[in-house]
C-alpha cells in the first residue's frame, strides 16, 4: 500500500512538472557520451529487441541552431548499424523535433549530470505512440531511486511498469565503439 502511494506521489509531482521543462537544458550541458539503460512504451514492441524505436545510444553532441545529433546504434539481427539523427529545438525549452521511424516530438527531463529522461510522442501511419528512455553516462544505475523516478515519470504517458525494460544488459553495439 505504502508502495502504490509513493508511486502516485511521485506520479503527481511528475505531473505537475510534465509541462515545465528544464530551464537549463541545452545541446552544449547534456552533450557527451550516454547509454541506454532502461526503455519502456505504451506498446512494448516499439522498444523490443529489433524493434522501431529500440537503440543504444552512444553520444549526444550540439548541432546547428541550438538542435542536438544524437547518435546511436541499432541492432539489424545481430549486426549494430551506426545511426545519426537531428533533432530541431522548438521555442520551449528540453523539446525537440525529429523525424525517425515517423513523426516525433522528443522532451528531455535531466535528472542529475549523470542521468537523463527521454519522451517522446511517436506517429507512424496515423498511430500516435508514446516510448521513453533512461539515459546514464554510467552502464549501471548508481542510484537505485532513478528507476523509481523513472517509473513515475512513465505513467505521465499510461505506460506500466511491466512495459519497463532493461536496455544496457543487451547492448553489445556501444561497447564496441568504446
């Protein structure tokens, strides 16, 4: 009971915030390497292993007119795919456009200099989806309250803490590149 109340709280002060992004966020103070550590969606197979929106990322640097690259990796079977993406600041602060496998509005929430919390809002064909990313510039949670945080910053957009997944255990694309 103490659990499901800790998770509303944190639910609704995640809520609370949900419209009011970090004032500080910029290409330039989250640029650097970043794996993924946890990913989740409203339907899990966006984030599976082969899915669409599953990565492991490996950096993220400033690209022109305030927008970020983000680069990461992508698993065809077992072969890593190096993939380069731009995503274009819009006026509100933490909130960028890109399109990849669709349409996606992408919001950054930074938790700490050492984690970062990833959303976005996917259409793909008419389908609007919602899949989230927990980014570390470690490969292990150092902090084990993140992925309470995490989980309550996933039911912003109805995605269960079933639909959670462990991203980094899997990634054999970043450790290469390393």
């Amino acid at each position: 009971m103490m659990t499901l109340l800790l998770g509303t709280i944190l639910a609704l002060v995640w809520a609370s915030q949900a419209h009011h992004h970090d004032m500080d966020i910029t290409a330039e103070k989250i640029s650097g390497r970043w794996i993924t550590l946890y990913m989740a969606a409203d339907d899990t197979s966006l984030v599976q292993t082969n899915g669409p929106l599953r990565c492991y990322m490996s950096s993220i640097d400033p690209a022109w007119n305030e927008s970020i690259r983000f680069n990461f990796y992508v698993k065809n079977s077992e072969e890593c795919l190096p993939v380069s993406i731009v995503a274009k600041k819009s006026p509100e602060s933490g909130h960028y456009i890109v399109d990849y496998e669709g349409h996606n509005t992408l919001d950054i929430k930074k938790l700490s200099n050492d984690y970062l919390m990833l959303h976005t809002q996917n259409e793909n064909d008419g389908v609007v989806s919602h899949a989230t990313a927990l980014l570390g510039r470690r490969s292990r949670l150092s902090d084990k309250s993140i992925l309470s945080e995490y989980s309550a910053f996933n039911t912003l957009w109805d995605i269960v803490k079933e639909n959670i997944i462990e991203v980094q255990s899997e990634d054999t694309c970043t450790s290469k590149s390393t």
